[in-house]
C-alpha cells in the first residue's frame, strides 16, 4: 500500500507468498522468517510526492517495526518493517520498477566479481572504484559496492535473471561446482560469486537463472495506478501504463 505497488492476481495469491508487480519487474515476498538484503533495492516510481504522503499514511500501522522513511536528495529512503532498505527515484513519471540492486561487497573484490560475471555468465560487466556493474535487464543492473563494514552472513535472498545463452553459463558454472539447484530444462540456482582465476568466494547472493524459453519469461504483468481511488476514480485510468505519464 505505501509503496504503491500491485499484488499479482493471477500467480501465488495464497498466503504462504506474495509475488508483487512493479512494472515489468517483482517482488518475491514468502511468509517465514525475513530475509534482509545486504544492500539496497532501487526503485523507480512516477511521482515521490505521492509517495510520501502514502509513507506519512502507513507509518501509524507500521509503528513498533523498523519502518522508516526520509526525504533526500538522491531519492526517498525506506526501511521496510523488517529492515530490508530501498531508495526510491523518480525521473519523468513514465518509470516503475527495480532499476538497481546495489549489494555491498568486501574491499578489494569488485574486479573479480565483474570479471566472474564477464567470463562465466557471459554479462556486460564492469569495475572501477570499488564498484562493480553489471547489466541485468533492460533497464536493471546489478551494482556490487565494496564496503569496510562488517557484512552480516547470507540469509539467503536471491535475485532472478533470464539469459539468453543459458546452456553456456550452466556448463561454466557447473565445471566449477557452483550449480546448487536445478529445477527442471528452463532454471537453474548458484549462490557463490567466485574469482575466475582464483576460484576463491568472493561475495554471495542467490541467483534464480531462468531461460528466455521459460513459461513465464516478459510475461504481462498487472500495475495499478495508486493514484485512482474511489473518490477520484476516472474509467479506464485503473492501470498504470508503462512510459506514460499520469
């Protein structure tokens, strides 16, 4: 509600998971003990001043959790009731969905992690000044920062991409004993980012590898516009549409 996200209506509508649509990307939200990223999840909405107002509005529920927001340059700052951090930007209005996510690394590792993802899973990926990028969709990175913080252990949150060369990545991966589930001929899980000249672990974060031959790859996702309430509830204004302005 304070985000001014969508609930998907067609897939894992129990109460065991909630799967969440913001544009063309989600949110995966399983019932059980939180998972706390150890980064930022970066998000872009079309209008923050709406969303401030929706953050002021769910504060009074939220209170006694570790739900917090503030307004900064860069963005809005949240704190999700279970830790979990994100940044919310914003650019012409026509944009929603995960842009970035920026998880933070150890000193010193951010050049084998692009290289590692160069060179075995085939990315474009780049690394200068502690930090390393690598393109994840078409409009998605992820982004590794190196920190001097203590890092808490994996938790095991996960993130989903789709390759297009899938076979390729899966023999590498598997050559170097970093397959850790298979799920049937369109997905495939690995966890340890390791340096390709060493071997050596470098960062980790569960990735959900999907084929673009899966079921449900580009599949059509539902998002509201937050902005229709009952009061101003305009036919045919209920869904938010991607590169539009409200």
């Amino acid at each position: 509600m304070a985000l001014g996200l969508t609930r998907d209506p067609y897939l894992v509508t129990g109460v065991d998971n909630m799967w969440v649509n913001a544009g063309t990307t989600q949110f995966h939200l399983p019932t059980g003990p939180a998972q706390v990223l150890r980064g930022v999840t970066v998000l872009a909405l079309p209008d923050l001043a709406a969303l401030a107002s929706r953050l002021r509005h769910a504060a009074p529920p939220l209170a006694g959790t570790r739900f917090t927001f503030t307004e900064q340059t860069d963005g809005i700052h949240v704190t999700c009731p279970w830790g979990n951090r994100l940044r919310c930007v914003t650019d012409d209005g026509t944009r929603l969905g995960i842009v970035a996510v920026e998880l933070a690394t150890a000193p010193g590792t951010t050049d084998g992690i692009a290289r590692f993802y160069r060179e075995v899973l085939g990315a474009c990926a780049q690394a200068e000044g502690g930090r390393a990028t690598i393109v994840a969709g078409l409009a998605t990175n992820l982004v590794f920062i190196e920190t001097e913080a203590d890092l808490a252990p994996f938790d095991g949150a996960h993130v989903q991409i789709a390759l297009a060369d899938f076979s390729g990545p899966y023999r590498r991966l598997l050559e170097r004993g970093l397959v850790s589930e298979e799920n049937g001929p369109h997905q495939y899980r690995f966890q340890r980012i390791i340096d390709p000249e060493t071997g050596a672990t470098l960062c980790e974060i569960e990735h959900e590898v999907r084929s673009m031959r899966h079921p449900m790859y580009a599949r059509p996702l539902v998002n509201r516009d937050p902005a229709i309430t009952v009061a101003s509830y305009a036919p045919g204004r209920e869904a938010f549409v991607l590169g539009h302005a409200p």
